[in-house]
C-alpha cells in the first residue's frame, strides 16, 4: 500500500518546519492565509479520538513554537518555491495570493485552528493533521463566526434571522 502524503511528507526535511518527539510541521501548499501551517503527528492515524496525551502535549508546544518561527520564516522563498515545484495549478494560485498578502512575514493579529476530522468534516487525506490560520485585522469585512463557516449560512449569528 502506498503511503499517505503526511507519512511521505515527514522526511523530506526541506519541508518540516519544526519537529518534535512525536510530531512534525508544514506549512500548506494551498495557504488559506500567509503562514498556514499543518501540524501532524508522525503516527499514521486518521481521528482526532486516536491522539495520545504526549502528542496533544506537543501540540501545545508546536502552536507556541512555530507562531514565533511564523515571523520569521522566509515565507517569500517558500512559497515561491511552492509554486516552482509545480505541485497544481491550485496549489499556484493560493501561494500567489499569500506572496501578495500586504501582512507577509507579519504578527498574526489572531489564528483559526481546526482539525478536519472525518470526511464528512472535510478531511482529503486520512491522516489527523492540525490547521493553523493565521488572520490579520481587516482581511475579512466581517470575522465574527471564524470557523462556524465550515457550513457558510451558519458561520454569523448575529445577522437576524426570522
Ligand atoms: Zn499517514
């Protein structure tokens, strides 16, 4: 059987960003926003319910860790490379996007986290993965309701409703 792309993924270190005992880093090919970075645990596993006490631990410490690494990244030069790679024509558009993001290489005002877990949450590949978006003041007329757009017509409560 094939391995999966996170499987895959973890030992090419040209793409790990950070590592830990029992996870490891990346940032998406297909950034929601500059810095969108994946957090995976080197187990193969599919569901959140299958993450052990030590590797949510070190979720903790990866989400503090690599929004400081964020600022620093040389997010030009990995997302041009990125779109080098010719990894899809998608893949191309979202990094363009993120290389004209006026807040590159900037403090995140905030962060949406999520995990897709299942494929009716969304999940493509079988393998729990971690997002981690960072959000900049003003990159939405309105944010309230973050992740409640996974289903778009419920992400506002506070538009009035009959
Ligand atoms: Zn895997």
């Amino acid at each position: 059987m094939d391995k999966c792309f996170f499987c895959q993924v973890q030992s090419q270190s040209q793409q790990v960003i950070w590592n830990s005992d029992k996870l490891f880093a990346i940032y998406d090919s297909y950034p929601v926003s500059p810095g969108h970075t994946l957090i995976v645990p080197k187990r193969h596993v599919a569901n959140l319910n299958e993450i052990t006490d030590d590797e949510w631990n070190e979720v903790k410490i990866g989400i503090n860790e690599l929004s400081k690494l964020h600022q620093t990244s040389a997010l030009k030069e990995i997302y041009t490379n990125f779109i080098k790679a010719e990894i899809s024509d998608e893949s191309a558009w979202f990094c363009n996007k993120a290389l004209k993001h006026p807040r590159l290489n900037t403090k995140p005002d905030g962060y949406n986290h999520g995990v897709n877990d299942g494929r009716a949450a969304g999940r493509t590949v079988d393998h729990v993965h971690w997002h981690m978006i960072p959000r900049f003041d003003g990159d939405m007329i309105d944010p309230r309701g973050g992740i409640r757009y996974v289903i778009p017509e419920m992400g506002n409560y506070k538009i009035p409703r009959k």
